[in-house]
C-alpha cells in the first residue's frame, strides 16, 4: 500500500470518527433532531469500519482472508450496531416489525448465500491446498530419485555423501521404497566406534542389488519387506535394533558385523555369510536358511564361522523354528575362557555345546578327563611291552 492510498483510508476513517462523534452527540443533547442520527450513525460505522480493515497490519488480514465466513460474521455485527440505536431512537411497532422483518431475510441470505458459500469456497481452496502440496511433494520426490540415478555407480566420498542426504530426504517424505541397486554409501573402514552414523534409515520394500552399506553404524534401521536384496554387502556395520523382517536375503555379506537385537523374522537367507559377526540379541524366528554352494569343503558350511553367539543359541535356534537348521549340526560352541562363545566347524576346538548334543555343563572336565585316561592307557601299554620283551 503506497503513501496515497493510506492518506485516503486516514481521510475516511477521520470522516467516520467525526460522524460517529455527531451521532452520540445528537442522541444525548439533541434528541429531537433524531433525523441526523439515521444519517450519521450508519455512515460513520461503515466508514470506520472499512477504513480499519484497510489499514490493518498484515496479521488481522491474513485472520480475515484464511476464512472468508468471518467477514460475514463482521457484517451482522455492523448491521446489529447500526440497527440497536436506531431502534432505541426509532421505537414503535411499525419499525421493529419492519426490521424484524429485513432481520429475518439477512440472516437467511447470510445463512444460505454467505455461510454455506463461504464453507464451499473454504472446501474448494483447502482441496486446492492439498493438490498442489502433493504436487510439491511428488516433484520433490522425483528430484532425490533423479540425483540417486544420476550418482548410481559412483563411489567417490562426495558422491555417497550427496546419495546419503536424497535417502533421508525421500525417508522424510515417508518414502522407503527406493531402487538401491549398485549404490555405495559405505563408510570408512577403520573408525571403529568412529563410523559414520545414520539413525532411522527406512529401506522397507527396497532393492538392493550389488549395493554396499558396509562400515556404517546405524541406530534403529528398517530393511522389512525386501523381496530382492542380493550380492549385497554389510560388512563390519554396528546396528542397533536392525529389522530384516520378512526380507529375502541371497549371498549377501554380514561379516564382522555387528549386529545387536537384530530381527530377522520369516526371512529366508540363501548363502548369507555371517563370519566373525556378534550375533547375541539376534532373533531369527522362524527363519529359512538355505546353502546353495559351499565355502570350502563339500559338506561343510562355514558362513557362520567364528559367529559371536549366546551360549544357548542352539536351544534358541530349536526355539525358533527355523527351516535349513541342520547346518548347525556340524558348528560347535567354542568358549573361549572368556565370557565370550563362538560357533567353529574347526575339529581341533573343544566343544562348549553343539546342535545335536547339549555339552555345556562339564564339558571341559569331560574331555580333559578322556584326555588324561588316553595318557595313562597308553603309558601302561607301552610299560607291558617293555616287560613282555
């Protein structure tokens, strides 16, 4: 609004002030010129009125405009302060039956051409609203899957941390299905607890194919869902809380891994390597396990080789149901002597428990014992030669 255009409001809202300040004034010291008041009044209303609104900072008007009905609702205010004194000044059965009369129609053009136009235009704009957000919001989504495509294959530092950023852009749109194929955003390998850290990564429903997450350290992430996550890797990732829920997983890497209160429930695993990896707190309810090829020998699979495990995990892997179990039968528990148990097919390790048989309490005692009896049997045999000679 320039300079002209406020002079011109000041101008009529001076003019609705002075008619006002006549109004009162013949009502309480001329009551007989009663005829100026029904001049006066509305006038110095309506200009007062109007003039305001125009010279309103930006705060009331953004009020009025976000809903227009409370311009209707100012409107019955203006004509209930201009038609009160008048009828005070006006009274006879003759007028109020009038104006009770012109009441009853502006209160239903009000209702019927105001409020309800008022609730369809309020509608229409919120509909509008809502489709242009979502327009925004579906460009703004293109856009992130754009960059992600244009940087597929890249592997330089700046290019995973720019492919990082558009994931939790399109996680902040509620996007979790997004086409990881032969993306790398794998972190620095020798950081230890110094990895970099991404909290709530979403992948549900997503495609990894030949994608590298490896050397991250994710709090919470969400894999569900997966139907193609291949030749993948995960290598030496710290999680916390991981879900892999209903996933199918082929050949993909999890070794070093770190992978606290991991949930792997009804997923099915084809060559997965979880060698070296700490896998206490993990839960494999009802999870299929299938070996297609073998490392090394023919018969032997060692993709769960110098596993960090729980000292009961053969008992929870029966607990679980899980489907392909009977690799484990070649796997033993191996304690190390140190609070700590890992799986080994390594036929010089003592057994601390193994799938088929329970071996936990005593086994040491056990096999030290056999070991000192095999001693003493063949020192003995050996003394009875010398005297049979």
């Amino acid at each position: 609004m320039d300079t002209r255009q406020k002079i011109y409001l000041r101008t009529l809202l001076m003019i609705g002030a002075v008619y006002l300040i006549f109004s009162i004034w013949f009502f309480f010291w001329k009551p007989a010129n009663k005829d100026f008041i029904f001049l006066f009044l509305p006038s110095a209303i309506i200009l007062i009125v109007i003039s305001s609104i125009f010279l309103f900072n930006d705060k009331p008007k953004r009020w009025f405009l976000q809903k227009p009905v409370r311009f209707y609702w100012v409107g019955i205010g203006i004509a209930f302060l201009i038609l009160i004194p008048l009828g005070y000044l006006y009274g006879g059965k003759e007028y109020k039956g009038n104006v009770l009369v012109e009441a009853h129609g502006l209160l239903f053009d009000l209702l019927v051409f105001g409020i309800l136009w008022s609730l369809y235009d309020t509608m229409k704009k919120q509909d509008e609203n809502d489709k242009k957000e979502e327009n925004e919001r579906r460009l703004r989504i293109e856009r992130h899957q754009e960059q992600i495509d244009y940087l597929r294959h890249w592997k330089s530092d700046e290019a995973k941390f720019i492919i990082r950023g558009h994931i939790q852009s399109l996680n902040k749109e509620k996007i979790t299905k997004i086409d990881m194929s032969h993306i790398d955003i794998s972190g620095l390998e020798n950081k230890g607890s110094q990895k970099l850290r991404i909290e709530n990564l979403k992948l549900d429903g997503s495609t990894l194919h030949h994608s590298n997450l490896s050397h991250l350290n994710l709090l919470k992430p969400s894999f569900n869902n997966m139907k193609y996550c291949s030749y993948s890797q995960f290598v030496g990732i710290i999680t916390m809380k991981a879900e892999f829920k209903n996933s199918h997983l082929q050949e993909v890497d999890f070794s070093c891994a770190i992978l606290n209160g991991a949930d792997f429930t009804g997923s099915t695993i084809v060559d997965v390597s979880f060698k070296r990896a700490n896998l206490k707190g993990v839960v494999f309810k009802n999870l299929t396990i299938s070996i297609a090829t073998f490392n090394d020998d023919i018969n032997i699979d060692h993709s769960f080789e110098d596993a960090w495990v729980n000292p009961n995990f053969f008992e929870q892997i029966k607990e679980w149901n899980v489907e392909g179990a009977n690799i484990f039968q070649d796997y033993k528990i191996v304690d190390h002597n140190n609070g700590k148990y890992f799986l080994s097919t390594n036929p010089n390790y003592i057994a601390y428990a193994t799938y088929s048989d329970d071996l936990r309490y005593g086994s040491l005692t056990k096999h030290y014992t056999e070991v000192a009896l095999w001693f003493f049997t063949s020192f003995f045999e050996k003394d009875n030669n010398k005297d049979i000679s």
